[in-house]
C-alpha cells in the first residue's frame, strides 16, 4: 500500500484525470482509484471530500444533484475548463518532477 503523504500532491489530478474522462460522484471514483492502482492506493473518504471542496473553490469542478439512492441524492461532479487546463499543467509539472526525482533514485 503506497502512503498517503506520498502521493498528496497528485490528489486533485487523479481525481480530475477521472472527471476528464467523464462526470463521476465521490463512491465511484474512490472505486475507480482503487481500481487502477490494484489496490496499491485507496484514497481516504476525508481527502476525497476535501479535495472536492478544493477543486470546486478553485472553479475547476463543479457539482450537481444526481439521482436519489438509499434516500439521499447523489452528488455529481464535472470537471470545467479551467480544470482541463489545470489538469494538463500538472501532467506537465509531473514529467518534470519524475525526471527530477528518478535522478536521484534510480540514478539516470
């Protein structure tokens, strides 16, 4: 299992990679991440939620009511085009950070 403090700051752009891919709500996406990473990393309900409310303050989300299940209704999220472009900044700055940091670990 790979540690939260670890992957922090890369949160906000796997969660907008998802929403990238298509309007989602907090259970599936905590579902999706799980999913990709084979269970190496399973974001925490709190730092998925706080993330949301993040990434809505700062324009790139934004939410909608959804269908109604087991009696409350389903919060969706979409990613705008602010996130987009946030989203391909950080993809960005992350090749350049894995080129930084593999220097050092793996030595190339």
């Amino acid at each position: 299992m790979i540690s939260s403090d670890g992957i922090r700051g890369y949160n906000d752009a796997i969660i907008l990679t998802i929403l990238a891919e298509g309007d989602s709500y907090g259970y599936a996406i905590s579902k999706e991440i799980k999913a990709r990473t084979d269970e190496i990393y399973v974001i925490k309900e709190t730092t998925l939620y706080s993330a949301f409310t993040r990434l809505e303050k700062q324009g790139l989300i934004t939410a909608y009511p959804g269908e109604v299940t087991h009696g409350k209704k389903r919060t969706y999220y979409a990613i705008t085009a602010a996130g987009k472009t946030a989203l391909a900044e950080k993809i960005a700055e992350w090749s350049q950070t894995k080129k930084v940091v593999d220097r050092f670990l793996i030595g190339s």
